[in-house]
C-alpha cells in the first residue's frame, strides 16, 4: 500500500465515523451574520487553521477547495458567494464526499438562505484536478499538502497554478516544521496521514510556491501545533509543528525575484517628511510600511534612518508591492 493509499483509507474511516481532532488542531469556528455551522461539520473539521478571508472573496469569486472534509469550509466560501455552483469542492474520497453531502442538507435546515446547489462536489486527485485552466480566482486546502511528499507536492502546487485565473490566489493553511525529521519518521505512513511527519520548513515550502510561478507570497499567520516528544514517537528530541496559514498569488514574478511578505515593516525616522527610494517605495516619516523581505533588505542600504523589524509571521494586506 502506498501511503496515498493509507492517507485515503484512513480519510474514508473519518468519514464513515467522525473523529474530533482526528489530525488537526480545534480552532475556532467562524461566526457570522446568518451563519450556523452544523455540529457534525465541526466535528469533522480536519484542517490546521483557516482559509476563509472575506478579504479575498470580492466580486462573486469562483471558489475551489481541494480536500472537502465534513464541508465546513466549503460552507462559509458558499456563504460569501450564494450562487449555483459558485464553489467547488474537490476529494479522491467517495466516503469524505458523501459525508458533505449529506452535510450539506443539514446546513441547510439550520441556514435559510443556503443551498446545497451553491456547492458542487467532484471526485478527483489534487495532483490532476478535474477542473479547467485559468478558470478559478481562489483556490484552497486545509491541511492536505504537508502530507505529500517532495515531488507530489509540486505536481500538487501546479495543478492550484494551472486552474487559477491570472491575479487568483491559492490560500493554505499547512504544517510546517523547521527541525529535521529523522527518516523513521518521515517513511511511517499513518503519520504522514495525520499531519505530523510531512512537515517541511516554511522556506522550502515557499520555493515550491515560487517555483511553479507564484510572484507574491504571503505568511498570514504562523502558530504553534504539535510536539513530537521521544516518549510518544520515535525521535531522540522534541520536534516542534508549527501550522502556518499562506497566500500565494499568481501575479508575474518580478524580474528581481518573489515578493514574500513575513511580515516584516519599515519605518523612517529621519529629518524628512517621507523618504522616497525612487524605486516605488515612499515612506512617509514615522509611519510604518508593510514591505516583503526583498524591499526589507534593499531599505536597509537605502538609508540609516530606516528601522526594519524582525518577521512578525503575519500579514494581512497592503505594504510595498
């Protein structure tokens, strides 16, 4: 059995009985105007942290959400957008689709104004996605990607890339690990499934964003997840999980390289009103600007009277670029 194989048949006995914190941390359920997310979708809420931004759900957006889960996320992107097929929902797991499905018409009784017909679900792998290039402006997964390995997670990534519209975003939310991983761990297969040894660092995991073409990257958030403690698993030291909630947008790369937000800021505290770089950067005194790390590094030899802070881990819009 391949461990895809041993992902599936572990998501198919989730589905078959729900399993509260079965791979993921609890975190919070969204709460909106009109919103009521049924138990069972909570329940069955396997992800790492959120992909649902009002900020990125203007304009009646086409959604796709690989990796359905109970159909909780499913249900707050429907909720943004209320059009017939306005998202789409995407597993290899028949057991996980009819699970949503029949959560949907729960949803249903509990929100008057949703509609299973607002989501349609299809069967198919995220490394070939029945769906149709450059059709789609947000794409998303929730705690699916860290279980692939190397070059599966490439071939994940460039299928998010090849269906997403020009400007659309793919938003994540993932495990990551800055430790290494001995290879017991790493080859043992249920934990793989589970989210806990298919971590990688966040600069690896960036690269392959940025190498299937993505120009703008963005850290959203970044929080602790798991332990892996030599007591439980076989390691000879703690090994620390973070879960990391990403961006990544498909604008053309800049001839200098990606714009990876960390969320880093600038702030000029010279004799000027602002400070203008001539490079498209004005940094009005004492102000701070939201600027990616390779605006960081080039301010910092712009000027003494720059102060560059330190990664904050979070970013949440305008700035530099």
């Amino acid at each position: 059995m391949s461990y895809l194989e041993a992902t599936n048949d572990l998501y198919k006995q989730a589905a078959l009985t729900p399993d509260v914190g079965l791979c993921c941390t609890t975190n919070p359920v969204w709460q909106l105007p009109g919103l009521t997310i049924p138990t069972i979708m909570q329940e069955m809420n396997y992800g790492c942290g959120s992909t649902v931004s009002a900020s990125d759900l203007v304009n009646n957006p086409k959604v796709l959400y690989v990796g359905v889960g109970g159909g909780m996320e499913l249900l707050q992107f429907a909720y943004f957008s209320r059009q017939k097929g306005g998202v789409i929902g995407v597993d290899v797991v028949d057991e996980m689709l009819e699970a949503s499905r029949r959560n949907f018409k729960i949803a249903e009784k509990e929100n008057p104004w949703f509609n299973s017909n607002f989501v349609s679900l299809k069967k198919g792998s995220a490394l070939d996605l029945p769906i149709e290039n450059e059709s789609i402006d947000v794409a998303a997964q929730n705690c699916l990607f860290n279980i692939f390995k190397a070059e599966d997670l490439k071939k994940a990534v460039k299928e998010m890339y090849r269906v997403l519209k020009p400007h659309g975003r793919l938003v994540m939310s993932d495990p990551v690990c800055e430790q290494p991983m001995n290879e017991v761990l790493r080859n043992d297969d249920r934990l793989r499934a589970l989210c806990l040894s298919g971590s990688i660092p966040i600069k690896e995991y960036v690269k392959v964003l940025t190498d299937a073409g993505f120009g703008t990257i963005e850290i959203r958030a970044r929080k602790s997840y798991r332990v892996l403690s030599p007591n439980h698993y076989p390691t000879d030291e703690l090994i620390h999980i973070e879960s990391i909630e990403i961006a990544a947008i498909k604008d053309p790369m800049p001839e200098d390289g990606p714009c990876v937000f960390t969320g880093k800021t600038a702030i000029y505290y010279g004799g000027e009103p602002y400070l203008d770089d001539k490079k498209g950067h004005i940094l009005v005194q004492n102000q701070p600007l939201a600027v990616c790390d390779k605006t960081a590094a080039a301010l910092a030899k712009v000027s003494e009277d720059i102060h560059i802070s330190e990664s904050s881990w979070h970013y949440d819009g305008g700035g530099c670029c």
